[in-house]
C-alpha cells in the first residue's frame, strides 16, 4: 500500500503491473454514448458529472509531483479528484468528450494530449500516469526520459479499483484524498445493497457487447441485487451477445445505451431493432450510460445509483 508522497517517483516505477486479468475491454474502453433510451420503461439520467466543480485548494506537499500527466481517461477521472489543479500538466484528450467522458466539462479546463511522446514531454512532467494499453513506444520513450511513469491496470472488482484510487492519490501526494473518495463510493455501494432473490440482468451496449463474469460491472451489477445473465448467452469475460439468443430467451431486466444516438450511419442496429419493444411485458429496458461502462473510480458512484434505481423500478412494476 502506498502511503505517503515521499520517495513518490521509485514507488511510481514500482506500479508498473499488467494490471487484471484479461485485457479484452481495451479496445471498446471509449465508446460511448449520449442521451437517454427513449423506449426505457424508466428515465433515467445520463451520468451526472461527480468531479467537483471547483476543487478544493490545499498545499501541495514538497516532495509531491508538481506537473502530471495523465493518459487514460480513466486515470484521468481519479486525478482530478484527488490532486491539486495546479499539479495536473494535462489530461487525455478522451475525457473532454461529454460521449466518452463523465468529468467532460471538468476535463476541458485543462491542456491535454493524444499520448505521443512528442507532446508529453513538452508539458515538462514529473509523473506520467499511464495505462497498461498505453503505446509501448510512449512508454520507453519517457523512460529513456528519465520521467516516471506509473501504469494502471483494467480493475476487475470494485476492491481493485479502491486500491487504484488510493495508490494514485498517495502518488500525488495526498493520499487522505484518496481515503475519502474511497469512502463515497463505499457509501454509495451500500446504500444499495439489496435483499430478495437477484433481478436476472444483461448490460447489452453497442453492437451487442455486454461484459460478463470476472468484470468491474459483474461485480456491480451483483452488488445491486441484479443477476448478470452474461454467462447464459455464451459470454465469459467480455463478449457479444447474438439478437437471436437474446430474444429466444430475454432476461428480466435489459441495460442497453441508447440506440438513436450518433449521426445515421453511426446508430446502433442491434439496439434499435423493433423486436426488443415487443418484448415489453417479458423484460424491462432501462438505460445505462456507457460512460459508466469502462471505468471504476468516481464513476462507481453513479453506476451504482443507475443500477439501484433500475432494479427497483423493475420490482415495483412486478
């Protein structure tokens, strides 16, 4: 466990992991889309931006990193909670799409980057935080740079990402940070534990692609009392999920995005297809936002107030 800024830059090279169990979400991490599924049996709101809007300002410790880079928008979700603005050199450029992104409007105010070499080095860093997908390329570049670089794992499992959370708050040099954003979401989690035998659940997104046992949103969903049905249609860890299998044998309860968003030739068929409103009185739709789909952290907040809410209205229309 990290547990101070002292000695930050060796405990940085030394979080250089593999980070979970497979990497088959890498790919997808981004996508994401925007408005709320109109045929939903309920409304609920697109991902609310949980960053705060103005972080509180408090001295940075001496030892603490001065300039950081961020990556990943995910990493770059747990940054902004924990540091000092003025700490943050730049974020990736993936989370000032309000699509992709549920700390877009936090995330503008800040330079950002494409993850070349190239321009992190012009922002001059003392800490890169970097995912394990990140270009093998960047990566040795700034290590020949003499500039740290901490990579990040996929979290599988809620603990994994608390674990996350506090190692780069404690990087950044405030790990109390860390300590607190670890007990929001220990909170938010709680508050939906539920009891009763388990709601059968698919999250479907795009294209069919729906997570399944061994995955961050797995451990969510049961938690919230919904039981991932993944497993049934032949999906392991990450997988697509066929329209035919899926209507043959529908579960209670659908999580999808929502289909109409985008331009025309950007729509999602499998969403949009007539035949999922027909089965209305078999299975409840419910809208998920993507942007929850692929990070932990502060997301985990919102994840689980969207899982919560769509689990019991299920069980008050029963």
């Amino acid at each position: 466990m990290l547990n101070g800024p002292r000695n930050w830059k060796r405990r940085a090279a030394a979080s250089q992991t593999g980070g979970g169990r497979r990497l088959a979400a890498a790919g997808v991490a981004l996508l994401g889309l925007a408005v709320g599924l109109p045929f939903a049996v309920m409304g609920l709101d697109v991902a609310r931006n949980d960053a705060p809007s103005e972080p509180a300002s408090a001295p940075v410790p001496p030892q603490a990193p001065r300039r950081i880079v961020s990556l990943n928008p995910c990493l770059d979700a747990i940054l902004l909670h924990v540091a000092e603005p003025g700490q943050i050199a730049a974020l990736s450029h993936y989370s000032r799409d309000p699509a992709s992104s549920t700390v877009a409007d936090l995330a503008r105010r800040f330079p950002f980057t494409y993850a070349t070499a190239e321009e992190v080095l012009m922002q001059k860093p003392d800490l890169v935080l970097a995912s394990v997908h990140t270009a093998p390329a960047t990566r040795r570049a700034l290590e020949r740079m003499s500039i740290p670089v901490s990579a990040f794992g996929v979290p599988n499992t809620v603990e994994e990402s608390l674990r996350q959370i506090r190692d780069i708050a404690a990087l950044v040099g405030h790990p109390e940070r860390g300590e607190e954003l670890a007990r929001r979401i220990n909170a938010a989690l709680a508050s939906i534990h539920a009891t009763g035998k388990p709601i059968p659940a698919l999250i479907l997104q795009p294209d069919g692609f729906s997570p399944g046992t061994g995955t961050l949103q797995d451990d969510l969903l049961s938690r919230a009392g919904l039981a991932n049905q993944a497993p049934r249609y032949g999906v392991d860890f990450w997988g697509i999920v066929p329209l035919e299998r899926l209507v043959a044998n529908p579960p209670r309860l659908l999580l999808t995005g929502d289909p109409h968003a985008g331009t025309p030739a950007a729509r999602d068929r499998l969403l949009g297809h007539p035949v999922l409103q027909r089965l209305e009185g078999r299975m409840a739709l419910a809208y998920y936002p993507p942007q929850l789909l692929y990070c932990g952290g502060p997301s985990l907040i919102e994840a689980a107030r969207s899982l919560s809410a769509a689990r019991k209205a299920v069980e008050s229309a029963s």
